[in-house]
C-alpha cells in the first residue's frame, strides 16, 4: 500500500476509486464504505482512502481525542483490507480554507483523478465544512466521477459511531465494542522490555506501551488473544500501571500468553480485549499478587 502523507503535492494516475471519510477508527460504517471502492477493483481502479491528519476533530477543537486506532494501526488495517492508496492529507490553517468546489475539483478530481467517489451521507468538506453531499451530486456529471452515498449501518437502532464505540469501550463493553467495530478491540505495537518481575515468579509476560493518545479501557484483567508471526494465541492482559510494583509505572498492556514461550522481544503484536476479568488491584507484596495471577489465569482462560 502507497501512503502519501505530510504533503498537498501529489498527483495519481490511472482510474481511481475514492472512499473520503474521517476514518479516526474503521468500524463496521467505515468497512461498509471501503466494500464500494474495493469492489471496484474490477474495472481496473485503485482503491484510494482519503482522509485528514491531524483529524478535523482534533484540529478544530484544539484538543487530543483518544484513539480507537493510532496511525500505525490504522495504516495496517487499510493494507489488511486491499487498500492501494492512503492519503493522510494535511489539515492546516490554509487547506481548512479550500473553497468546497476546488476542494472537488482540485484534490479529488486533478489531483487523484476520482471516477469513483464513496462518501457517507453525513460527508462535509472545504471551508467551514459547506461542501457535503449535495455539492458532491452537483457536480459529479460536470466532473466526470459516479458517486456512491452511503447510509449509516445501525446496530441495536443507534448508529455506529466512533463515538459510540469509544464510549464502550471506555466502560469496559468489550464484547459491543467488538460488535460494532466488526472485530475484537485490540491494542498493538512492538514487544518491549519491563522489569522481567513476570518471570522472576514463573508467570513471564510480554509488554506493549500504546502511546498517549490510544484509548484504553478501564484499568484491569482481561481475557486476550495474541498475534504473533502470523500465529493466535489465547491470554490473559493487565491494562494499567501495575500499582504493586510503583505507583509511578507507565500505563502498559501486559500479556501473559498461554502455552507459548518464545523469545519475541521487539516483534509486532496485536492484542486483542476480549472480556473484562477484574478491575486493577494494589496488592500487599509479590507473594499476594503471585497467588492472584494463579487465580486470573484461571478465569481469564475460562472466559
């Protein structure tokens, strides 16, 4: 997959099918949007995602919005999916002013020569969000692209929503979150060193540090399953800081996984949360935390 990022300079050849989107996590509206563009594959288009960095949310609000996906996943995701092409386009003071026409014109015509726009039926674009929907139809036979709008997917009679999706998983319904994302909530990222106190009491785990801005769900014990080298594993996860050790510990995710005992320190893994097993606790010593690790691998196994 071509990623094309930190510029407004670029210029693609060949037919070309755009899916346009927020995308700030790719649920089941977002993959029901991409099924158009990819099924376009088959009269010869690139599939191509167009979509803001930093997010219009972020950029307009001034604050940090956690994260379903950070970019790296994001980016795995699209190529997991048979993207072609990502567009990571800046969202600045000046490119927030592009009159919606020449936004149409410009950018997605000239610039990545859409004959194939997917856009969800809440689309806004250009200057104070004025281009949607209509100004897309508008213009398409002037242009010369086919658009295709898309309804919102409803689960449970709400739409699915990012924001639906975030607050689920910020309360630890990792079973709807999953529902509505169309796979397993997941946190990923390279296997680093901690303090090796897992293995020091036979119980060796392996640590991803998410950055800041990857949302989390609440601290504590929850059943897993680890990829790794192609490979899936079931496991137990501590999200959190560990507060038996130090109180001053990074927020981790902690995997032990079950029947496996390779060295994988600075692979790519994937996490995924599968079920809440117990909230963070601070216990009174090793001996204590120990016995109920022995306890959680237990249950977290049973879930």
């Amino acid at each position: 997959m071509q990623i094309i990022t930190d510029t407004t300079k670029f210029h693609i050849e060949g037919k070309n099918a755009v899916a346009i989107g927020k995308f700030d996590g790719i649920h089941l509206g977002h993959r029901k949007l991409l099924s158009y563009i990819l099924g376009q594959k088959a009269d010869n288009m690139k599939s191509v995602v167009f979509t803001f960095d930093p997010s219009p949310e972020e950029f307009f609000t001034g604050h940090t919005v956690r994260q379903l996906f950070t970019k790296d996943e994001k980016r795995r995701a699209f190529k997991e999916l048979g993207i072609d092409i990502l567009i990571e386009f800046p969202l600045t003071e000046e490119t927030a002013a592009t009159a919606p026409e020449d936004f149409v014109k410009r950018i997605l015509v000239q610039q990545i020569g859409a004959d194939y726009i997917a856009a969800g039926t809440d689309v806004t674009f250009g200057y104070k969000g004025r281009g949607d929907r209509h100004l897309l139809k508008s213009l398409s036979k002037k242009m010369g692209y086919e658009l295709e709008l898309i309804d919102k997917v409803r689960i449970d009679g709400s739409e699915v929503s990012s924001t639906r999706i975030r607050n689920e998983v910020s309360d630890g319904n990792m079973a709807m979150a999953a529902r509505l994302l169309g796979e397993n909530y997941s946190v990923s990222g390279p296997v680093e060193h901690g303090r090796h106190i897992g293995t020091t009491i036979g119980i060796p785990t392996v640590n991803v540090m998410p950055p800041d801005d990857k949302l989390l769900p609440p601290y504590g014990v929850y059943a897993s399953r680890v990829h790794v080298d192609g490979a899936a594993f079931d496991g137990m996860t501590n999200v959190g800081r560990k507060p038996t050790i130090s109180e001053k510990e990074r927020v981790g995710v902690e995997t032990y996984i079950y029947d496996f005992d390779s060295d994988i320190y600075g692979k790519f893994i994937k996490v995924e949360l599968l079920k809440f097993v117990r909230p963070e606790m601070k216990f009174d010593g090793i001996e204590s935390l120990k016995k109920q690790i022995a306890s959680d691998l237990l249950n977290a196994r049973g879930r």
